[in-house]
C-alpha cells in the first residue's frame, strides 16, 4: 500500500540534476531520430544493460532539443522504493518545468507525504493539463524500483497523462507495465542494446572525438567487433591504449566476455594511476553519491592530497566519474566502475567506511542516506543508533514516513529492538498504525517489562505514559470507549506540553471514545483540540481530519451554522488541495444546503464530497489510519473496523 506520511523537506538537487552532454560526443542521429519519434507517443523505453550509454543518448538528444522540450530529471535509487519519496521527488522534478505549473505543484509537494497516491496522481495529471508547452520526464535508472505500487502508479499516469507529456524511462530491466499493449497500439519508442552499440563508423568516431585517439581502421574494426559495440568495453580500451605503443599486441590480446573485459581493463587503467589516485578509488567507491568534504572525512589523516583535487584530476582524465550538479559538488563512479573498486575491499573494510559515511551524512542533516549507509555496516547496534538519532532530531517522524521507518526496522534484529525502548514503541506504533492490534501489543509489553527493570526516572515514566497512550489510542479503534477514557488521560499529563503532535493524537481518539460514549460535546471540545494542537505541529491532514470529525459531530447536535463555519475551516486549511477527509466537510455542507433549500448548492457540494470520498477508496488507498486517515467511523454507527472493511 501507499502509505502517505513524513517525507525529509530536504530534496536532494542532485537527483534532479540532467547530466550534462559529453564533450565530442558521437553523433548518431538514427537514434535521434527514433525519440523524436517517440514524440507522439505514451512512452520512451530506453533499456540495456550497464554501460551501454543509456544517460548519454538521452542527454545527446534532450540538447538537440531543448530549445523546444522543457525536461524535468530524476534520478533514481533503492531508497526511492518506498512510496512516499518516490511522489516528493517526482513532484519536485516536474516543478522544475516553470511556468503556472511551479507554483501548484509546488503546493502539491509540501502535502505529498500527507496524500494518498491517488489524489497526488489525479491532481498532478489534472495540473498537467494545464501546461501549454510540450514537456518531458525522464526517469534514470528505473530498475532500482521493485514497489509494485508504484510501478501501478506509474502505469496509472502513462494511461492518462496529457498527450504534451512525455515520459522516458532509463533502466538495465523492462520494467512491469504492459508494453506488449503499448507496442501493438503504436505508442512505445523502444531503444535496446542493440540499439544503443556502436557501429564502426560510431566507433572511429568515438575513438577520434572523444579519446583522442588515432586509430587505423582494421584496429577500430576489431574493437568494435570483440566488444560488440558496448560502449564502456571501447571506452576502456581507449584508456588502456591512450598509454601504450603496442596497440596490435593489445587488440589481439583483447577478448572474453564483459565482466572480463572490466576486471582486465579497469586493472590496466588503475595500474598506471598513482598510489594516491588509486588508494581515493578504492575508498570512495561505497558512496553512492561523493563530494570533496565527504571524502575527506572518509579518508583523514590517510593522504596528502585534497578530495577536491582528486576528483578534478578524476574529471579531467576522464576515469568513470559523471557530475551530479552545475556547480560540480557531487559527482557518482559510474556503476560497473564503482562494483569493480568496491570489489578490491574486504567487508570490514568496506564497513569501516560505510560507518564513516553514516557518521557524516548523519551529521549534514542527510537522514535517509546516514541510515542507508549504517544499514549496510553490518552492525546493528550501530544502526539502531543511527535510526534513534533520526527519530529523535525529527519530532514527527513518528507520523511520517511509515513506509521508510518500517523497512527500516524491519532490517533490525529484534533483540536490538527489545533492548531500546523508543525503537520498541516505534515499532509498535507501526504495528497500530497498519492494523496489526495483537502485535504492536505484544511490542509494547516488551518494552514495558523492559522499562520495569529499569530504574524509575522522569524519562522511563514518559516512555510509560507513551505505552498508555497507545493503548489508548488501540481502545478507542476497536470500540472500547471506557478503557480508552480510562487510560488517555492520566497518560496525557504526564507528555510534554511542547510535544503537540502527541497531545493532538490524544485528543483526537479522546474525541473518537467520547463519541462511541454518546457524549457528543465532549467529543467535538475534544476534536477542536486535537486540531488545535496539530496546527500548533503543523501536521495538516490530522488538523483537517479533526476538523471534519467535529463538523459532523456539530450536525448531530444541530448546530449547523457553527458545523459549516469548521467545516469551511478546514477547506480553508487545505489551500485548494483536494484531501479526501474534506469528502465529509463537502457532505456537511451539502445537507445544511439541503436544510436551506438551497438545491443547486446541495447538488454541487454533495459531489465534491462523493468524489472525494470515492478517492480515498481508491486501489491505491492507504490501510486505515486512525489518527491521520478517514473520518471517524463513531458518528455513523459503525465500528472502525466495519468502516475499514468496507474498502
């Protein structure tokens, strides 16, 4: 499912940066033509293996027309598996496109991690309509997707996008749409590696232009014929023969398959790189993604020379290594390149500096990517650290992103968890959150016979009163209002007034108890201060949400100025964006127009609140959410179970 909670506000420019077209690069225009082709159709499916020159076609391509085809870029990793930074991101790219587009989008993207996938897509594809130029997004590196949702996401917006929008997608696998379809109805450009191989004109080219190489044409033949025209294999070639004078000993030599080709070449190319270079290489090649002060951190106190002139030296001698920004601040290895050095490293090394990498990445505000790094360290101990540090620098996490938080704890032994309370209550909330009851209480009897052995502390009593607060919280969704009161409370008071999002949750599912108790006033009095204090922690959809549940509420006891007056509130509060929890203000509104016998308003308003209430329905709906998701199931009579089932 999409969950659709906390996303970092730290977008990562460098994923949205197009890399820039190669200096003398070939030209090759029948591939050019074949994506000015693809034009006029739904997709652009650029797909090879690594090496074969996938980002630079593209980029060739994306130059030779940019005067007429604004582009927005992004560049894609596991970590964009889950939903939630996949949309942020996404939505980022397309602001990039300017124009009246910027301004909504932008707005649309601040909201990302509190919409569920379908509204984000129906407002982006709406938004998209409007943009009068013809525009197209690329999407590199497509196969570090496995989320099958948003694979159906993606294969939602192909079949409706706007015929102005082009999509191309760089990937080494096909990705799960149905191109057979698209293939039959003529609107898929395809581009393979057989495709993408240079022919031996290409490649006297490529050897002249861009490496600077004179090569008589029987030599060129046969390096084109023993690496069948992959690009990487005849750019390490060049480099290997950019440095010796036997050339015809060395075409003769050059054969075998292309993991071969890479282990020889790449052996040749670092072999003839100084101790320095070679020692920079090799250290760096876990980042994902480098910069001159993260690899001067990785390797204190190691070398003389600085990171900055090192990855100039790496430019400038043309060694795998492709700027991620204008500014040439980031930079990545090209992949084969990056396997191969990380291949010359033990796994305590390679730990060793995935740990350093953490450390750094944690320490320049980059959480995602600090716990990516800890995560592949092989400790978990250190990892679970990492993950706490995360947690506790971002006070709404614990409403944010689910889908990130719960893979990471899932990577967790759980012995680690048992022995740290707040990763323990994280990991119950998750279990709550997505309707698993019987196991976030197990979870939280573990962390509460853990804190029972622990000496009593003004710390251990708020871990205490968390555990209350969830109970709760389970209470009053299952229906039972009396412990719910029972235990909400006393839990609350012993939370931090400054922790505002914690109290909101509270006075939200005191609201929900209430409600189920037929105490309808202090039901409402509870929902305004549960929005009140979601305000005050700028979490929209809880605030728009209580709103919504205290509207309907204020029509059952007949108070139907007062229950339209919050009703606009909370339309107010979203800012023209379409949540689906506004279904019930939309509902409100269209009976007290009813009330009024005013029937072209009731008509109008009873359909916004139809169809935003059909939304959060939708096949990508996220799992019932209590404190963020559908409005309270109390005020129609049914449990929130039954009104969960019905989806």
């Amino acid at each position: 499912m999409l969950y659709t909670c906390f996303v970092s506000a730290l977008i990562l420019a460098t994923k949205l940066y197009i890399p820039p077209p190669r200096p003398a690069i070939v030209s090759r225009p029948r591939l050019m033509d074949r994506l000015n082709r693809g034009l006029n159709g739904r997709l652009i499916l650029v797909s090879a293996p690594a090496g074969y020159g996938k980002t630079t076609v593209i980029t060739d391509w994306l130059q030779s027309v940019s005067d007429d085809l604004p582009t927005a870029w992004l560049s894609l990793d596991q970590n964009d598996n889950d939903p939630v930074r996949f949309f942020s991101y996404w939505v980022a790219a397309l602001c990039r496109l300017g124009g009246t587009l910027t301004q909504n989008l932008q707005a649309l993207s601040t909201l990302a991690p509190t919409l569920p996938a379908n509204v984000i897509l129906d407002e982006l594809i709406n938004d998209l309509y409007g943009l009068e130029r013809q525009a197209v997004l690329v999407l590199d590196d497509y196969q570090a997707i496995t989320n099958s949702d948003i694979h159906a996401a993606l294969a939602y917006f192909i079949e409706h996008k706007p015929a102005q929008i082009h999509l191309a997608i760089l990937t080494r696998e096909d990705p799960p749409f149905l191109l057979a379809r698209m293939r039959a109805q003529h609107q898929l450009t395809e581009i393979r590696a057989g495709d993408l191989r240079f022919t031996l004109a290409e490649a006297q080219q490529f050897f002249a232009q861009s490496m600077g190489l004179s090569l008589d044409a029987e030599t060129v033949d046969a390096l084109e014929t023993r690496t069948e025209g992959w690009v990487t294999g005849l750019q390490l070639a060049a480099l290997v023969l950019q440095n010796r004078n036997d050339t015809a000993e060395f075409v003769q030599r050059f054969s075998g398959t292309h993991r071969y080709i890479i282990d020889y070449l790449v052996e040749q190319v670092l072999q003839r790189q100084s101790a320095e270079v070679r020692e920079f290489l090799v250290r760096t090649a876990i980042l994902d993604r480098l910069c001159a002060p993260l690899c001067d951190d990785l390797l204190a106190g190691e070398t003389a020379v600085s990171s900055s002139a090192q990855i100039e030296y790496l430019e400038n001698a043309n060694l795998f290594i492709i700027p991620l920004d204008d500014e040439r601040r980031w930079y990545r290895y090209h992949h084969l390149f990056a396997d191969y050095l990380r291949s010359l490293l033990s796994k305590t090394e390679q730990a060793a500096l995935r740990k350093k990498a953490a450390a750094w990445h944690q320490a320049n505000d980059l959480t995602t990517e600090a716990v990516h790094y800890a995560l592949a360290c092989s400790d978990p101990h250190f990892a679970a650290q990492v993950i706490e540090n995360a947690l506790e620098k971002n006070s709404t996490w614990s409403d944010g992103n689910l889908t990130q938080l719960a893979a990471w704890l899932k990577e967790l032994p759980p012995t680690v968890i048992h022995h740290r309370p707040r990763l323990g209550l994280q990991a119950a909330r998750v279990s709550y959150i997505q309707g698993h009851f019987d196991q976030a209480e197990a979870q939280l009897a573990q962390v509460e016979k853990h804190l029972q052995a622990l000496p009593t502390t003004p710390d251990t009593g708020q871990l205490m009163a968390t555990i209350m607060l969830n109970r709760g919280a389970m209470a009053a969704v299952r229906g039972d209002f009396q412990q719910a009161i029972a235990l909400i409370p006393p839990a609350q008071s012993q939370i931090p007034r400054e922790d505002h999002q914690s109290h909101a949750r509270a006075f939200l599912n005191l609201g929900i108890a209430y409600g189920l108790a037929g105490q309808t006033t202090q039901a409402v009095e509870n929902h305004l201060q549960a929005s009140a204090e979601a305000r005050l922690a700028n979490v929209l959809y809880l605030d728009v949400n209580a709103l919504c549940s205290a509207a309907q509420l204020q029509i059952a006891q007949g108070h139907l100025k007062r229950a339209a007056q919050t009703c606009h509130e909370a339309i107010q509060l979203a800012k023209g964006v379409r949540l689906p929890p506004l279904g019930l203000a939309w509902d409100i509104l269209g009976i007290i127009a009813l009330e009024q016998n005013d029937l072209s308003s009731a008509a109008s308003y009873l359909q916004d609140g139809i169809t935003l209430s059909r939304k959060s329905r939708s096949a990508w709906r996220p799992e019932y959410r209590p404190d963020l998701g559908e409005p309270s199931a109390h005020v129609s009579g049914r449990s929130n179970q039954d009104a969960n089932s019905d989806g």
